[in-house]
C-alpha cells in the first residue's frame, strides 16, 4: 500500500513571488503622500467654495 501513494509537488500554496529587487524612478516618502493629500483636499474645499465664480 505505501508503493500506491501519490506525491504532490511542492508548492507555496498558491503564492507568486515577484521580484523585489526592482526600483521605481519615483519614490515618495510617506510624509510627502501625506501632505500632497492635504493640499489636494484643501484645493477641492476651495474649488466647492469658490470655484462657481470662476466656471460659471
């Protein structure tokens, strides 16, 4: 009975792994996300409240 065993290949359980090793030309700190969020959110408040005036 053990000779009628049937052997799975060893996997990862699905998971694929990429390369890390790969750079973006682009790299932002979290601190400049952060503020870049901020000032397109107050440029949109701004646009709600003024915007009218100008796009009318």
């Amino acid at each position: 009975m053990a000779d009628n065993q049937i052997r799975m290949p060893s996997g990862q359980g699905g998971l694929i792994r990429y390369s890390e090793e790969e750079k973006s030309r682009l790299e932002f700190s979290p601190g400049m996300v952060l503020i870049l969020c901020i000032l397109l959110i107050v440029f949109i408040i701004l646009l709600h409240l003024f915007g009218g005036r100008f796009f009318a």
